[in-house]
C-alpha cells in the first residue's frame, strides 16, 4: 500500500450514477447476469444487485437505503464477517485502502466524510486502517467465501468501471 494525502481530483459527472433511465437499463443488465454482481457509486452506494448477489451477500433490498454500502456493511453486519470468514479483517483491511482511493478522487463530496465517520463510530478496526492513510489498487483475484447453501466456494472476482460514468463499479464474482 502507497500513503498518500489527496490523489488528483477527477471531474465530477454531469449525470449523476442514481438518476434516472440509464440506472434503470443497469439495473436490468444486472438482474440479468447469472453469477453474482453488483452495481456501486462513487462512495460504494449499492444502486443494483441481482437474486444471485442477494443469496451470497445478503439481500440489500432488505436495508434502509442509507446501508446498502459495501463498505459499511462490511464493518458493521455480523453477517459480512460470516461471508468472508478467516479472511474478513485481511479483506476489509484491503477495502479500507481501496476506499481511501475513492476517497480521495470526489474531495468535495461531504458524503464521504459523513459515510466514514459513521463506520469509525461502529467499528475499532475501521477507525484504526482509515488513520492509516494506506490506499490501495483495484485487483482480480480469487476468495473463499461462504455461500450460505453451498459452504465455502472459492469464487473468482474482477470489477469493471462505468465508460460513461467512472464513478460506477460493476463486481462481479464467478464460482471455481
């Protein structure tokens, strides 16, 4: 991990990732892909998932809108530390770095500062990774997690960036 202060900052998009038709062909495109996936904003604002994300991850239909997060439901649901098991604190260790990237690219939003001060009230080990100022870099791999029907399934994973929408993060995770 790099520590920095403040990455460059990215231009803001004119269309905003929640606003209306294209979030709805997203959304479809989603729902539609048989592995599990997800859709997140800027600050990992969960905007889409589909039934096969719902059954590993939990159904963030089920939140309040304000903790479909995937970042704040990895420090604050017991249940994200059931999915990711032995490797959550090297995994949500690894997210805190990649936020902090996100971070760092929207300096203005006070979303984020809001949406970490939240989570550090919540959780130690949040509040002691975030002071650590390490920022990470977006990888493809593999993990081990626990479906709640099949067990322990090694899945592997890559996300993919928004052409015209870079604050969007399309995750997708295949079983292997």
């Amino acid at each position: 991990m790099v520590k920095t202060q403040r990455l460059a900052p990215v231009r803001e998009c004119r269309k905003r990732a929640g606003s209306g038709r294209r979030l709805g062909v997203r959304r479809r495109i989603v729902a539609s892909l048989p592995q599990p996936a997800y859709l997140t904003g800027q600050r990992w604002d969960v905007l889409a998932w589909n039934d096969a994300a719902a059954a590993l991850f939990g159904d963030f239909g089920r939140l309040a809108p304000e903790d479909r997060n995937i970042l704040h439901r990895m420090f604050t649901d017991p249940a994200a530390r059931h999915v990711f098991g032995q490797t959550w604190a090297e995994e949500a260790r690894r997210m805190v770095s990649l936020f902090r990237a996100a971070h760092d690219l929207w300096p203005g939003d006070t979303a984020f500062s809001a949406l970490v001060s939240r989570i550090s009230a919540s959780c130690l080990e949040f509040d002691a990774w975030w002071s650590e100022h390490g920022v990470g870099a977006p990888v493809s791999g593999a993990k081990h997690l626990r479906h709640p029907t099949l067990g322990v399934v090694r899945y592997e994973y890559a996300s993919f960036q928004a052409n015209d929408d870079p604050a969007l993060k399309l995750a997708l995770y295949t079983r292997r």
